[in-house]
C-alpha cells in the first residue's frame, strides 16, 4: 500500500540520511527501482512529473499500474507516489487519482500567490492524509537548449512557506536539473544553512540530485536535506546500457528484438543506479 512521504522524511531527517525520489517513465523504470528498494530494505518515493504522467498515459493508470506492482512484487519497504513540479491543477488531479504525495511548484509565482496556493493545497492533500511539498527559489536547468543556473532561496520566503504546513520544501541552493554545466559553482551551503535555521525540524529537498558530486551531497544531508532527487541520471544509464545492446547487433541475434530481452539492459541498469544513490543517500536499511 502507499504511504504519505511525511514519515519517513521525519525518520529520515532525525536519523541524518536521505530518501531518494526516482522519478519514473513506464513499467521497466517503476519495477527496476521498486524491486532495488525491496531488496536494500529501503523506503524509495517514486516522482511522477506531469509530462511522465501524461506520458504514461493519465495519472490514473500511473496509480493502477504502481500499486498493481507493489501487490504482485511483494513490496513491503515504504513506497509513497509523489507528483514532482505540480501545477495548481495537476495537484487536484494526483489528489483525486490516488497520488500519495504531491509537489506544489508555486516558485514562478510571486511569494504572496505561491502562499495562496499552497495554503489551499495543504488543506486539500492534508485532508485526504497526502503528504506535499513546496518550492521556493526556483530551480534551474536545460529550456531550450539553454541552460539556466539554481536561485538561491530567500531563507525568510522559505520559513514563510513552511509555516503554511507543508511536510517537506524544497529550496534552490543553485541546484539544477539535469547535467551540471563546467562553469557550475556548486551547491550554496551557506543558503542551505541559513534555511535550516528558519525552517527547523523540517526535511529539506534537493531537487538534481545527477551529478552532485559525493561529498556535496553528504554535506547536504548534514545540514537538513532528507530527499533526494534523480532523474536524468537514470535516463543516461538506460540510454547507455540500450545503446550498447544494439551497437553489439544484440537485438539481431535471435529473438533479441523482444522487448523483454531489448529493455532489460536498461532495466538492469536502472537497479545499479537507484543502488548506488540508495547507498550514498544512507537509507539502505532503513525501511
Ligand atoms: P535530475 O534530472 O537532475 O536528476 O533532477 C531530478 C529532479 O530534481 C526532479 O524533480
């Protein structure tokens, strides 16, 4: 069964390791990256971004499909449903179709709308025992071929949002998504402590978790990050490992063409990535 995210980002938080937020795109990645939580007794959040659940074919089938596979696989460490990036909209979707958890990104809002939004939200996902998360500052990344640097939060603005209620809040501390560019300058610790001091108890969110080296990313954790998340680094792994099956003719030779045989590569690679994360995010175990 699915459970809210504000437990085990609580337990997280206090136990100073992290909870990794994989974000999914069809069957192969939801089954690759539920069976490596299960098997490293690690609680996992997957993140549905709107595109994906559109993908997928409609936040319904994206509940059906995940919890038909918590059923069938025996998964019993603590899977919680997450939209990432939500719209005002899509929030009230994810609530309706059976998310467990939603992302309301009010960061493009000016902070007195993203206040507004947010307060109704908490109210409507509380009400239904969701768990959600806030942005402020907002994160960066690749648009069109041009790649924006990370906002660092204002740590006033954050403990604005925190006290509307929110479980967890993501705050940009010059994080972006997807691959760092040379010229990155690194993760601003010194907004990520200021706004843990504003914000207490309550668990941080890293938002492009590819590619922040190690020993940034266990800095994080010991100044309040308890979530986690990674997207394009299991896109690269799958990519690669696809790659590397057809450049060696392997979807040629036999029944090698059968998508069982030509996505599991990618699967596998999928599992060695998520347990990488899971182990330098400290949360094997911890189920
Ligand atoms: P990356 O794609 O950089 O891993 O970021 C994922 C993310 O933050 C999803 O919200």
């Amino acid at each position: 069964m699915l459970v809210s995210a504000t437990e085990m980002l609580k337990k997280a938080k206090a136990g100073h390791y992290a909870v990794g937020q994989f974000n999914i795109n069809n069957l192969e990645w939801t089954k690759s990256i539920l069976l490596t939580a299960q098997e490293l007794n690690s609680p996992v959040i997957l993140g549905v971004s709107e595109g994906a659940g559109k993908y997928m074919g409609g936040y319904h089938a994206v509940v059906g499909m995940v919890n038909g596979l918590l059923q069938d696989l025996n998964i019993t460490v603590p899977v919680a449903l997450h939209l990432d990036h939500g719209s005002f909209e899509g929030c009230y979707k994810c609530i309706e179709a059976g998310f467990s958890s939603i992302m309301f990104d009010g960061s493009h809002y000016s902070i007195e709308e993203n206040v507004a939004k947010t307060t109704e939200l908490v109210k409507a996902a509380h009400d239904k025992g969701l768990s959600i998360e806030a942005e402020v500052g907002s994160i960066g990344g690749e648009e069109d071929g041009v790649v924006g640097m990370g906002e660092c939060a204002d740590p006033d603005e954050c403990k604005a949002i925190a006290d509307l209620g929110v479980d967890f809040l993501a705050a940009g501390i010059g994080n972006i998504h997807g691959k760092y560019p040379e010229n990155w300058k690194g993760l601003s610790f010194e907004t990520l402590d200021a706004v843990q001091r504003k914000t207490g108890e309550l668990p941080l969110v890293l938002h492009g978790g590819t590619g922040i080296p190690a020993d940034m990313i266990k800095k994080a954790i010991t100044l309040g990050v308890a979530k986690i998340n990674v997207n394009t680094e299991c896109q690269l792994a799958f990519a690669a490992a696809t790659r590397k099956y057809v450049e060696e003719g392997k979807d040629l030779q036999g029944k090698g063409f059968d998508p069982r045989k030509l996505l599991a590569p990618g699967a596998e690679a999928i599992k060695a990535t998520v347990k990488e994360k899971m182990e330098l995010f400290g949360s094997v175990g911890q189920a």
